[in-house]
C-alpha cells in the first residue's frame, strides 16, 4: 500500500504543480498583453500632437 500512496501523492503534487504553471502564465501573458496595449494606445496619442515648426519670419517655434 505506501507504493501506491506515494504514487498517488506524486500525481497531486505533480497536478497541482501544473496548475499553479499554467495560472501563472496566464497571469503574466495577461500583464504583457495590458503593457502591449497601451503602448499602443500611447503610441497613438502620440500621432495626434502637433508638431512644431520654424517660423522662416520670426525663428519662433509653432505648431503645424
């Protein structure tokens, strides 16, 4: 019988072992696809600010 108990302790420590794997690797994917999508959404925040250009009259900065 301690031949099977030992099996059978290893099987639900291996299972568990899995389970706690793949939930922490769900939770860092989730993490990593949050950061990826607002660096996109920074990214095109970005686009919508004017850019700056040189007035050839004064020399001053304005926007385009």
């Amino acid at each position: 019988m301690p031949p099977f108990l030992a099996v059978v302790g290893g099987a639900i420590g291996a299972f568990a072992l899995v389970r706690w794997a793949m939930k922490t690797a769900r939770r860092v994917n989730d993490e990593l696809e949050a950061a990826r999508q607002a660096h996109l959404s920074e990214t095109v925040a970005r686009e919508k600010i004017p850019t700056l250009r040189r007035d050839p009259v004064t020399g001053a900065y304005r926007p385009s």
